[in-house]
C-alpha cells in the first residue's frame, strides 16, 4: 500500500522530469524548424496533463493519509478509554473498618463443628469506592474456619469510604469470631 502511493508520486516526478528535460533540448531545436505554434500547443497539452496527474496523486494520496489518521485516532481514541477502564485506583489502608451497611454470617463448617473448633480468622478485605468487597485474604485462623470466613466477607456490603467527598477504594482487616455461643 505504502509503496504504491510512493511509487505514483515518483511516476508523476519522473515524467516531469522526462517532460521538462525533452521541452528543454527539443523546444530550441524544434523553434530552428518553424514549429513554434505547434511546440506550445503540445508543450501546453503535456503540462497541463502532468499537473493533472500530479494534483490526481496528491489527492488520492491525501485521501489515504487522512483514512489512515482517522483510523490510527479511533484506535488510539478506543486504547485511552480501553486504558482508563482498567486503571484501578490503588486502595488506601485504613485501621477501622467502614460502616458495614450489609452483614453476612458465616456458616459453621460441619467439620470444624463436629470437631468443637472455636476461633477468630482475622482478613483483610479489599473494597472497590462503591463498597463492595473486591478482594479477601486470610491473615491468621483455623484452617477448617478460614474458608467460611472469606465467604461470608466477600458478601459483606461497607458505605464508601471518602475522602475530600470522593470515594476511594480502602483496605483493612476484619475479624471473624467463630464459638459456640
């Protein structure tokens, strides 16, 4: 594609080079003939007809270039916007927890019940500036109560976290209590 723009634009070059060099040497020597009314009719006619290739050209090749911007700018346009989706805010630690707005208890796993196993299992729980749990991690707990906790925090609902009035993303621990109570 790029070559063939290229090349019409050196065809065009090269016959008005061909044009310009055969009028310089055959326009004196034709003139010496008497030819002169028939020499600036044809000289006319063949620069005309090179002009008209040239401006042909220069518009197919302007044509081309601004499609070829057009789309580079859509699909940088579509990048930006792919770009500022996915950027994610990098949460804020805090120490206390939001407001819990929606609380789910956990279920106590048969095993860990049969078992008599009682604790807490201490996590730290991601949330997105809407308030809603984004992300779980155990930071210390029984093995057989860890997996019910993050269930039941992944479900838990906090009232945004704000700072300046803008919703941020936080992080903090939470601890679940396991007993028999």
């Amino acid at each position: 594609m790029g070559r063939n723009r290229g090349f019409s634009l050196v065809g065009a070059i090269v016959i008005i080079a061909i044009v310009i060099v055969l009028l310089f040497f055959l326009v004196p020597k034709l003139n010496k003939s008497g030819n002169s009314e028939t020499i600036a009719k044809v000289t006319k006619k063949v620069t005309k007809a090179v002009e008209k290739k040239v401006d042909e050209t220069k518009k197919k090749l302007e044509k081309k270039l601004d499609e070829k911007l057009d789309e580079n700018s859509k699909e940088l346009a579509g990048k930006k916007v792919e770009a500022d989706r996915n950027k994610e805010e990098k949460p804020i630690r805090i120490i206390k927890p939001p407001k819990v707005l929606k609380k789910v208890y956990p279920g106590y796993p048969k095993e860990a019940k049969d078992k008599r196993i009682q604790g807490v299992v201490v996590l730290e729980c991601q949330t997105d500036a809407k308030g809603e749990v984004e992300a779980v991690k155990v930071l210390k707990g029984h093995p057989e109560l860890n997996q019910a906790a993050v269930d039941a925090a992944k479900q838990w609902k906090f009232k945004p976290f704000k700072i300046d009035g803008v919703p941020k993303p936080v992080k903090f621990t939470l601890t679940i209590r396991f007993s028999f109570n």
